[in-house]
C-alpha cells in the first residue's frame, strides 16, 4: 500500500464525495463544517479540496509549530496544486538595521498571485504580517523569457536600481555578477541563483545553477526576478500596509480548525479578532470542529479515530495490532525511512506471543510519512506512525531560509594574498599572488611565495599539490622559514620520530589487549530491541554504525576499548546506555566514571530515565551524597544489586567492590588526573572498556591509527533537532530583555555570555536594573571550584534563570532547559568558539534562540561581521560545522597524542602533519607489526608528480576570469584531476559559468590530459620545444619501473610502433627518449601529442 492508494481509498468514502460536490457549488460567506478528522486526516481532507473541487486554499492552522507540520503533511499527500508556507516571522534583520520578507513569505506571495491551483498554509500571527500591496508587489517583479528581447544594458541598470549587490561571483539572495554576456542572479524567491545567457539584447539561454558548484542544474523558459523586498521600499504601485488576505482571491477557500477561532490573545498564537474574522468571512469556509459544543446541522462527519498512545511500548502496540485481527482492516506504518519500518516490523515480530494467541494482521510500511496517524473504520484503514508509537519527533523540513552572506568551504580553503602557506620541501611561506612568466618563449602563470631574508619562490602549476594553506590553533604565532635552510627537513624528520614512538606504544598496548580473554556478551535480546526502538530520536548514520561496533566488541571474546568522539548532543552518552543495559542483561554490573560531580548527577538522570522502568537498579556515587548514603551504596554493590554505579573518581577508591563487573565507561578520560588514570588501567586490564570525548578526532587520525584503537567517529548531528535560530545583531538593553524574558515565560533558562572576566559584572547589573523578574549568577574561570560547581548545581536544578558566564560553558554537559543565548561583544570570539557556545542550546525539541550581539556595525571588521554572518547562515550541521570544526579537530590532535604533538602541529601546519603521520603509522605497520595488522586497509599513496613544459601559452586569462582566488582554485582542481572525465567536468563548468573557452584555455586543459597519459606511462617530465620532444623517465635506481610491463611497451614502441625514429639517450641517472613531434600546425601541437602518448600506453 502507497500513500496514493490511501488517498484513493479514503477519498472513495461517502464524506469525501460530499466534501467534493459541496465544495463545488461553494459561494463566498459560505462554510463548510466538518469533524471527526483526527491527526492528519484533515491534512487528507484539505488535499481533497485542492485537487478534486480544484480550488484554490488558504489554511491557517493556531500555531507556527502546525503550520509546519500541515505544509509537511500536504507536500507528502502531493495535491496536483503547489504547496507553500508563509512563515510567521515578520522580517529578517539585516546589518544595516533595515528588514526585508523571508525567502518563503517571498514565494508564498508570488505563489498566490498565480491562478493555478494552489494551498498556502500560514499560522494566524502571520495574518499581519505587514506587506506591500499587491499592486506594488508586482511592480516589483521582472520577468524575462527565453529568446525575448530584453536590453542589456537596462536589465543591469534595473538590478542595480532593486538593490543587488553587484559581485564577481553570486553567493546569496540578493547578489548578481556580470562576465560578458552572461548574467548570474539570486533571486529572493526560489533556492537556485540564475544564469541569463545573452547575446546581444536576445535571452539565447536561461539557467538554474548551484550556488556552491556554480555549475547549471536546469534549463528555464523564463524566470521572474524578485529582488530582495525591504520594508519601507517605494515602489511606482504604491507602499506598504497589505497583510496575507489581501493577496488571497475572493473565490479561494479559507480552511481554519475551532482551535484557531478559540485563540486567546497573548497566548504566543495570535488571535482572531473581529476585523480578521470578518476578512475570512467573506471568503468560502471550510471549519474543522475539534472542541466540544454545538455545530451545524449539516456538518460532514468523517468516522475517523485518533492513532492510540502506546507509550513507546511495542508490546502495547502489537496487543493492539492484534486486537484488529479478523476485521478486516488494512494496517500501514508511515515512516521517514524504510530501516525504521523495518525495524519496528522486526520488534513486533520479537515479542513473544500472548497467552489467547491472536496475531497481529500483516503490517505494511509506506514511505514518506504524516505527522499523525489515524484509522478510518468505515474504510478499514488504519495507519500509525513509527515517531508516535515511540513517542519521538519527526524531522520537520527548514523553510525559513534568510540571505546567506557567510564564508562557505571552499572561501575557507581559498588563498588570498597575505595568507601563510606550507610547501611541503621549502617550509612556511607568505602567498603573494598569481604571477606570469615566460618560459620556451611561452606564457605561464606561477605561484609566487616570499620567505624569510627576502627570499623568493615560483611554483610551477605542476608542483600545485605541493602546497598547503596553513591551518593550526587559533593564535599561533608564525615565522617564515629560510630557503637553503636544514631546518625544516629537520623538523620533518624529528615530527616522524616521535609520531613513530608514540604510536609503536599504541601498537603494542593493541597487542597485548588482542592476546587476553573477557567475556563474551550474549546477542540482543528483545528488551534490548525495544529499549533502543524508543531513544525518542532517530539515530544518526554514525550512531547507529557505532551502536552496532560497540556490540560487537562486547560479544567479541577479547576485551572490548573503544574510544567514542563526538560533539556534544551527537549521541554518545545514548550509546554508552545501550552498552550498559546489553552488559546488565546478561548480569553483569556496569562502572560508569565521570570527571564531575555535576555530570555524574546528570548521567544518573540519563540513564534512569531510559532503562529505570526495565528493572535496572542504579545508584550514583559522589560527593553530594553523605557518608552513609555511600555506605549503603556501597554494601548492596558488593552484593550485586545495583546493575550501574555512576560516579566521579571516588569510584576507583579501595573500598569500591563490584559483585561481578563487566564494563567500565569513561566519559572524558582526559580530564581524569596521572593517579586516577593508574587506577583505571589496573580496573579495565580484563574488563570492556567505552571512553567517551567531546573533543572531535580528525578522520585521517582515526584512518592512520585504524587497528591501533578502536576509535568510532561520531560526525553527524541527529537531525530531528531543530536549527538554532541565529540572530547578528547590534547591542541593545530591550533586545537582551525580551530575548531573556520569553525564554522564561514558556518556562526556560538563559546563557548571559561576556568575553571578558571583567564585563560580567556589568551584564549582570543589566539583568538587575532592567530585567528584574529573572534570577541570576556568575560563573567563569577563575571561581573557586566549589563555588563553580555550587552555581552550576544551582542552575541545573532550575533555582537560577539566567547564568552570566564566559566562554567556560561546560562542553560536555547536556541542558535541554536552556534554549536561549545572549553572547556580548561576539565580534571578539573565533568561529569555533561561536559554534560550541551556540551549541549550548538547542538540545531538545524546542526552538533555540542564539543572539550574537556586537557594537554598531561599522566599528567592527568586516571579517568579525562574516565570521559572525557565517554562523547566522549555517544554523544547520554542514558545511558550516565542518568549518568550525577545523581548529577543534587540531585540539583533538593534540589530545589524543599528547602536548608535545601540538607542538609539532603548529611547527608544520596540520595538512602537513596528517601527510607525515600516515608516512609514519604505515611504515611502522609494515616494517615492526606486519602479522598483527594485516586486516587493515593501507592508504594509497599519491601518484608522483609530473612536469610539463612546452612552448605553447596554457594558462586562464585575466579578461576570461579575473578573480585570482578562482583561477587558483581552478588551476588546483585541474593538476589535481585524476582522469579524463574528471578534466572533462571542470571544462564544462567553465564554458558554463564562463562562455566559450579561449585558446589558451584549451591548451590548459589539453596539457593537464598530456600529464595523465604522461603520468600512466610512468614519466616524470615532458618537454616541447618547437617541433623538438624529449620524454624522461624516472631515476635508474626505479628497478621496479624499468623491469616493469609500461618500460617493455615504451622499448616496442620505440622499436617498431609510434616512438620509431625516436632515440634512447642517459642524462646522467636518467634516461630519456628524444625526437620530433610530427605536426602540421602549432595550434594542434598539443593534441598531437596527446594521441602519441595515448597510443604508446594503447
């Protein structure tokens, strides 16, 4: 059974024929009262009325919250009418203290001036959002068709006259680039930017393109331009002052529930007034009745049943599902993913039969899902969804999208004059630009770098994988190296030494593990299933490929030591429960160790939230308990009746005795001191041990230590989280206090954030004079750690509303209360440190509020204010948190292989470092432990380089892309291209972004495809003088290569075949083969040789 195939079944029922033929003949001022449509029934009811009366719809729904999930709900069902949201956000702040609409209230508007079939679905406050007329909003928008006439020239003076950014290339709404006769724009209605092609004043060409690849996605007809609508914009048409309805046809129906009419003033949905109720009058109704009280006499009533509450038991939903059995009915779970249909078909299936022995009746899965389930009897559906059963929150989809001005990855990576680079032979240098210069009386581009004492470095294209943007902790201060100087292979060589010594201690403490015996834990067992089925988030990629790994070790004879590393909030204490609960089930007990008192009182929490109702005794050991409370925890530990102690390190003291322990958690290991670090390596000598970090690992660690620890990588955030929103903003008294007030008003806590020690003391006298409703505290640093500990106790027992803290947020504690952060002076905080601190909130289902708050914005820098729009753009997980990432994976380093590694991290640059430490771990697995790590998949190595000289200009003109940052990145990603389809790819992009390439173009990119076909036949070098060719090949000590099947097939074609005529001639250590290109003309010199090397490799 599909989605579609409900729809038709539903829709086949008597209800739904009477809903079609009254909606039909439905004038304005009339309504139609319908009930009984539970859950997302009435979503079903509304694509009815869209697609078969073939009407035009309104729905307002009370909240933001249903908006969203009706919108989710219809885009799902797929009405044959387009679908959009009106968000209830007003405006968009932006940096000049203007607003502008949002992208989807944009869309929404353009979308209700169509006269097709439509459903626009916007909770009641958004009914006054302020906006221009409709009149004034068309006049807004340009329209261009394909093939049309359409001056140039006026066409740019109007993007300027709208207020888009003219920019080389397009980033965000609102910007627009001109190259030619190309012209790329980023409309604020749509997701894509535009590519208009043309020649002369004719549209030859229109485009969608990806912002990202800039590469063209589809091909258009016409496109209608709407700028970026600020408020207070004039326009020939008229001002502002329209809200929603005014866009809204006479003839299209207004759907709303009694919920909406029964809005009460103030209660953060809006409320009905009289004027509204009034506008909505006047249109056809559709009202669903879902409070008790009278109704109409003609009301349609829909039979239909709200899905049961099963409490996240399956057991209680199979006694259910069996309860059906005989009648008849269809039974269907609508899920976001197959695997969790699935798994929930595997779990009924789990549970043992009751004692009348019904069976459930078969369970389909439908793929994608609704928001609510609900069962029509009369029709004998009944469908449930897998988030309800488990009492978890769908994925909502993220509509409201605001300009992204912020840096993207590749900006990150990107050099620009100024920047301190790494080659991997010459040692740190400054980058000073693209410079041209002339070779074989032929035109190149170069890269230029300056060195100590004056000194002077032009890279040749070949040699671009040579270098490296420098990368290190924030604030390293750098020297550049002296070229001709010893130094820097010194460097590399000690860096190696030490990498090797540290991970030979690695390698050996793996092999001594591999050779002990633990216990081997049994397979899940049904409770298992079930308590996993209900974590109330669906599980990530990584977490449920650790959750799986960890098992395995438990069930796995040797003793299990696995490091999990992972932001926080990424799922890890989730898997260490699952681990604990697995060890319990087969009775033995469980130590679970944390570095504070605090993060033990929590964990207790945790932990007894998800397995106390399946009879897991747990107790926690700490401080905060008195002297006989730990005695009694003590005693019954002995005797085995509790299942999992958590505590601090007063775990590890002498008078600490388990009954029978079998797994050891450590979260934090790091934090734990030299004797308690003694202590827990003579505890988990035999037992399975879990380590939990927060401090992310960088993946080529954990690829170049694969084997010498079992290190799971926790790298994706759960995706039910909603996105904090984030706001950049100028400082001001009322913000901070209607920021802080809201947050408690629905009953929350607050993050009060300085940059300094000192300026905490004057937030808090803000919160005293200006918000005096709040409690609050200080908490930083350099506090006693009492104290500290004290005021953190205090605030997460919820005495406290606000915490006025710096930077020193607890990274590893879990505060689902606190949704709202207020950070002061954050023009003064790195990106990293932006994103941990927003981090802080946004643990639980609720919207999270991040404001970053700075003086006015033209006293600070413009790179403080993109660091700052950067986070403002990536409120989600992506390419934004892998920029953050960057430096806390360089801390991470430094964590896991000790102080002195970071040393060498910021001496080398971490690209660098990573190259070095793969040379070292594989030459050590190779040469000292060649037995014990033969599972492990080695790293390919690079393919060497090769250099190609020739007489002809092969370079990116200036005129044809003139922004050095791109024809660098450009020229990289060519001399980086592995095969022809790779070459291939960058070749259209550029005739794509950029028009028809110029010669010197396709001699660029013909010569790259001359370095890979020189590059197979195991060449180093390729010169072209004139009609002159000389081919080298590697050094003679190469015994591989010159006793190798490519040097057998260069001697035939040398003898007998393309190369006849050519000659072998020694240089010294190296041979090479020299001859005449035959070619008639020099534009086609380089092909010519092309088809030469490809028929030697042939």
């Amino acid at each position: 059974m599909t989605l579609e195939e409900v729809k038709e079944r539903a829709w086949s029922g008597a209800p739904f024929a009477e809903l079609r033929s009254r909606l039909a003949g439905l004038a304005a001022g009339a309504c139609i009262d319908v009930a009984e449509a539970p859950g997302s029934m009435w979503s079903l009811i509304l694509a009815r009325a869209a697609e078969g009366a073939a009407r035009r719809l309104l729905v307002v729904a009370a909240s933001e919250e249903a908006a969203e999930e009706l919108c989710d709900d219809l885009i799902h069902l797929g009405p044959q009418a387009e679908v959009r949201l009106f968000a209830s956000e007003s405006a968009v702040a932006k940096t000049d203290g203007h607003s502008q609409l949002t992208t989807n209230q944009v869309e929404a508007l353009k979308t209700a001036r169509d006269e097709s079939r439509w459903i626009i679905v916007a909770a009641l406050e958004s009914l006054r959002v302020p906006l221009p007329g409709p009149a004034a909003f068309g006049a807004l928008i340009l329209s261009v068709r394909l093939g049309e006439h359409r001056a140039f020239e006026g066409l740019i003076d109007w993007l300027a006259s709208r207020g888009f950014e003219r920019k080389r290339f397009v980033e965000s709404y609102g910007d627009a680039a001109v190259r030619g006769g190309i012209v790329d724009v980023f409309p604020s209605a749509g997701d894509n930017p535009i590519r208009m092609e043309f020649e002369g004043d004719t549209a030859e060409s229109i485009r969608e393109f990806d912002v990202l690849s800039q590469r063209s996605i589809r091909v258009l007809d016409h496109v209608d331009i709407v700028p970026v609508i600020e408020a207070g914009d004039e326009t020939p048409s008229g001002g502002w002052g329209a809200v929603l309805l005014d866009y809204i046809a006479s003839d299209a129906v207004v759907a709303l529930s009694d919920e909406v009419l029964a809005s009460p003033k103030g209660a953060g949905m809006g409320s009905l007034d009289a004027s509204l109720h009034e506008r909505i009058a006047a249109h056809p109704c559709i009202l669903l009745r879902t409070l008790s009280g009278e109704s109409r006499p003609d009301v349609i009533r829909f039979r239909g049943l709200p899905q049961p509450a099963f409490n996240g038991s399956v057991q209680q939903f199979r006694r259910h599902l069996a309860s059906l059995d005989g009648s008849g009915v269809q039974v269907a779970v609508l899920c976001e993913e197959q695997a969790l249909g699935d798994r929930l078909k595997e779990l009924i299936e789990s549970i043992p039969e009751d004692g009348d022995g019904e069976e459930p009746p078969p369970v389909e899965i439908i793929i994608p899902f609704l928001h609510h389930g609900f069962s029509i009897p009369s029709e004998r559906i009944a469908l449930y969804t897998e988030h309800e059963v488990f009492n978890r929150r769908p994925a909502r989809a993220v509509r409201c999208r605001g300009p992204s001005r912020g840096l993207s990855i590749r900006e990150i990576k990107a050099l620009h004059r100024g920047d301190f680079v790494v080659h991997v032979d010459y040692g740190i240098g400054k980058f000073s630009g693209l410079q041209k210069i002339r070779v074989r009386g032929a035109e190149q581009e170069t890269v230029k770098l300056l060195y100590a004492e004056g000194g002077v470095l032009y890279v040749n294209l070949n040699y671009l994988n040579r270098i490296q943007k420098y990368s290190s902790r924030d604030g390293v201060v750098l020297t550049l190296s002296t070229l001709g100087s010893s130094e820097w292979e010194k460097l590399k060589n000690r860096t190696k030494k030490r990498i090797k010594d540290i991970a030979r201690d690695l390698l050996l403490l793996y092999a001594r593990r591999k050779s002990e015996k633990g216990f081997a834990f049994s397979p899940d067992s049904p409770w298992q299933k079930e308590m996993e089925a209900s974590f109330i988030y669906e599980d990530t990629p990584d977490q449920a490929r650790t959750t799986l790994d960890v098992k395995h070790d438990m069930e796995a004879e040797i003793p299990a030591d696995r490091l999990v590393c992972g932001d926080a909030g990424f799922g890890k204490t989730e898997i260490a429960i699952r681990a604990a609960f697995k060890a319990v089930m087969d009775g033995k007990q469980v130590a679970v160790l944390v570095p504070t008192t605090i993060l033990a009182m929590q964990h207790y929490q945790t932990f007894l939230d998800r397995v106390g109702k399946y009879g897991v005794s747990l107790d926690v050991l700490s401080r905060f308990r008195t002297r006989r409370e730990q005695e009694e925890t003590l005693a019954r530990l002995k005797e085995g009746k509790v299942d999992i102690l958590i505590g601090t390190h007063r775990i590890l003291s002498s008078d600490v005795e388990f009954r029978d322990i079998g797994l050891l958690i450590i979260d934090e290991e790091q934090r734990f001191g030299v004797s308690a670090k003694e202590k827990i390596r003579a505890l988990k000598a035999t037992v399975d041990t879990l380590t939990l970090s927060a401090t992310p690992i960088p993946r080529t660690l954990h690829f170049a230590l694969m084997g010498a620890r079992d290190l799971s990588i926790l790298g994706t955030p759960p995706r039910n989280r909603l996105p904090v929103d984030t706001k950049v903003m100028q400082f001001e008294t009322l913000l901070i206090r209607g920021a802080i007030l809201r947050e408690k008003h629905r009953g929350g806590q607050a993050f009060l954030v300085g940059d300094r020690i000192h300026a905490l003391d004057e937030l808090g006298n803000i919160l005293s004079v200006h918000i005096p409703e709040v409690t609050w505290a200080i908490a930083h640093g350099q506090m006693h750690a009492h104290e500290l500990e004290r005021v953190m106790v205090k605030f997460l027992e919820r005495k406290i509303d606000v915490l006025v803290v710096t930077k020193i947020i607890e990274s590893g504690l879990d505060m689902p209360n606190v949704n709202t952060i207020v950070v002061n002076r954050a023009d003064r905080f790195g990106l990293s440190e932006l994103y941990q601190l927003r981090g802080r909130v946004g643990r639980s289902n609720l919207q999270a509020y991040a404001y970053l708050l700075t003086p006015p914005f033209s006293s600070i820098t413009r790179t403080a204010l993109r660091r700052l729009q950067t986070l403002e753009e990536f409120t989600e997980f992506g390419a934004g948190f892998a920029i953050a990432m960057r430096d806390l994976e360089i801390r991470g380093a430094g964590n896991l292989l000790g102080a002195e590694q970071s040393g060498f991290i910021e001496g080398l640059g971490f690209e660098l470092y990573e190259k070095i430490l793969d040379e070292a771990v594989e030459e050590l697995k190779s040469e000292e432990f060649p037995d014990l790590m033969t599972t492990v998949a080695r790293i390919p190595s690079p393919a060497g380089d090769v250099v190609i000289e020739t007489d002809v200009d092969a370079l990116i003109p200036e005129w044809y892309v003139d922004d050095m940052t791109e024809r660098l990145d450009i020229y990289r990603r060519l001399y980086a291209a592995s095969d022809v389809a790779a070459i291939g790819e960058i070749r259209d992009e550029l005739f794509d972004r950029f028009g028809k390439l110029p010669g010197e173009v396709e001699h660029l990119i013909e010569t790259v495809h001359v370095r890979l076909l020189a590059r197979r036949l195991g060449l180093v070098r390729v010169t072209v003088d004139g009609d002159a060719l000389e081919l080298s090949m590697p050094d003679k000590e190469d015994e591989k290569y010159y006793n190798g099947e490519i040097f057998r097939q260069i001697l035939v074609a040398i003898q007998s075949g393309p190369l006849h005529g050519f000659r072998l001639r020694q240089d010294r250590d190296r041979l090479s083969i020299a001859g005449t290109l035959k070619n008639d003309g020099r534009a086609d010199k380089l092909t010519a040789l092309g088809d030469l090397l490809s028929r030697i490799a042939a």
